[in-house]
C-alpha cells in the first residue's frame, strides 16, 4: 500500500507540478484521474500519463539500498543514488532538485557519503524516506531517527531536511500502531520536534501546526488556503511540503483516493506531495482500499516489480 501510494500520488501529481491553483483549475478543473502534463511544463513535459516521475524512483533506490545492506547505511544509499543517476542520465536533464543534484556531484567527485549532504535543505530526503519508516516499522523511535539520520545523509544531512523526513517516516510506522490519523499526525509532529532538537537546528513542527489549523467548509476552499500558507509553492522546501502533506492527510482522515486527489490539486511541488501523502494513506489504508485501475496503470508504467520490492523490504525488516 505504501509503495504502491507512493507512486501513484507522485504519478497523480505530476502533471501539476509547479502550477498554482488557479493555473489548475483553469487547465484542468479538478484532477481526479491520470493526466499528461503541460508540453511547456518545466520538469515534466513530454511524460505519459500514468507516469511517476523521480520521487518515486528515489524510494524505491533507497528501499533496494536497504535490502542489499540489510541496514540502512548512507555508503550504500550513496551507491545506488549515483548508480541511479547514472543509469538514469539524471545530470543531464531536469528531473531532480537542487539538493540531490550537487550531492551526487559531489558523490562523483569522490566526497564522502558522511560529508556530501551537508547543506540539503530541500524536500528530497523527505520525499523518498516511507520506506525507512516500513523498514522500521517494529522499531523504537530513536533507532528510526538513526536511519532517517543515515538515509538522509549522502544529499540532506541538515536539521530542517532531517526533521521534515522523520514526520514522514513515523508517520508511516505509526500506521503499523493502529492509531487514527489524528494520534498519527501528533505523533509525527512530536518526532519532527524532537528531531530538530537532537540535531542542535530548526524542525518543521510548528510548521505542521499550522498547516493543521487550517479550516474550511469544503476541500476547494481548503486547498486555496493551504496554497496560500506554503511560502514557496516552486522552491520544493520541507517546511512547506511536509506540513502540507501532514494536513493532507488528517483532512482525508486517512482515505486513500481523497488524500492523493487533494494532493495532486495542490499545486506546488504536487508530485512529491502527491508522494508523501500516498505513502501514509496507502500504508494506513492499505493496499486493498487503492482502486484497481490506478494499480494497474502503475504495472503498465513501472520499471520496477512494486510487489516483489515490498515482499524483499518487509523480509529484511523481519531479520
């Protein structure tokens, strides 16, 4: 559920991406179903519908780091983000933030794991980090912060990156717990706190307040409003999309296909909140509660055999 959510939240998201609100409901009303995206878009176009972009690659990069280690080691995350940038000719076109693209050139150019993500900041650590929180699932918190420590060390090894990425991750572990999406959410904000703490800098705790307090008598009015809190709808910044994509989530109380679909009507940087937000409700609804011809259209797409990546994920979780 989480893995496959990912993917289908980023796919739902894609063609949104970097668009306001208004632009969206000038396009497209509202998007409830797979679209191509805009020929001027300016990271997506030419992509199929249906397609999921690098946020979900990146998950799924980092679980088979996992699995091959038995561990979450950034040496080998940084192994298999350069191994899928090269693969992928990532350097040579648009498709990744600012953050992963100079860790991985600093990767290339033989900096250490431990020192080349010294200042990401933004959101791609948080974006690919659900599958530490499955991993983790049976685990303490403070062997959960470790990992999203390390997993986030080769590109995002700041406190802001680090603290929006364990909201993320405990998020998802706490879906194993049975706690609703209000005790999931108040958890999460506690572990982002702490997290900021622990690293002596700045979390995205009161961010995420805020973006909870947000009301409004139906979602196209709740959307306007969380669009208008993000500071930076372009920037891609864990301060915007982790707390947005917490919101998300306690607005569709759970529900998989009203979190992904208020999701990807963002706007912003929609594709990783598409992401995000997929990954918890996918994990907390489960796999069953995702509609079948989203699955499928995700098999046609995917490089990547989702069910066996799950299977191998959750085996070595289990030893």
């Amino acid at each position: 559920g989480a893995l496959y959510g990912t993917a289908i939240g980023d796919a739902l998201g894609m063609p949104t991406t970097f668009l306001s609100r208004e632009e969206i409901k000038k396009r497209y009303g509202f998007v409830d179903s797979f679209l191509e995206p805009p020929a001027d878009s300016a990271v997506h176009s030419g992509l199929k519908p249906g397609t999921y972009t690098d946020d979900t690659e990146l998950t799924f990069a980092l679980a088979r780091a996992i699995i091959k280690a038995k561990k979450v080691d950034p040496r080998v995350v940084a192994e298999e983000l350069v191994r899928w940038a090269d693969e992928n000719r990532a350097l040579e076109k648009n498709i990744i933030g600012p953050s992963t693209r100079k860790a991985i050139l600093l990767l290339k150019g033989g900096t250490p794991a431990e020192s080349s993500g010294k200042e990401g900041t933004t959101n791609g650590c948080a974006m690919k980090i659900s599958v530490v929180g499955l991993f983790d699932h049976s685990k303490s918190f403070e062997t959960l912060f470790k990992d999203v420590v390390s997993a986030c060390m080769p590109t995002h090894n700041t406190s802001i990156a680090v603290s929006g990425a364990i909201a993320i991750a405990a998020s998802v572990k706490l879906t194993f717990e049975g706690f609703s999406p209000e005790r999931i959410v108040e958890q999460a904000v506690i572990q982002a706190e702490r997290a900021g703490k622990l690293m002596n800098g700045a979390s995205v705790a009161d961010r995420i307040r805020e973006a909870l307090k947000i009301e409004a008598k139906d979602d196209q009015e709740y959307l306007d409003k969380l669009y208008d809190f993000l500071k930076e709808p372009a920037g891609a910044l864990t301060e915007d999309a982790v707390p947005a994509t917490m919101s998300i989530f306690l607005r569709a109380k759970g529900d998989f296909r009203r979190s992904v679909l208020l999701a990807c009507n963002l706007g912003g940087d929609s594709d990783t909140i598409g992401a995000m937000t997929g990954a918890i409700a996918g994990s907390y609804s489960g796999f069953a509660s995702i509609p079948k011809g989203w699955i499928r259209t995700i098999d046609m797409s995917s490089k990547t055999n989702i069910r066996k990546l799950a299977r191998d994920l959750l085996d070595v979780s289990e030893h």
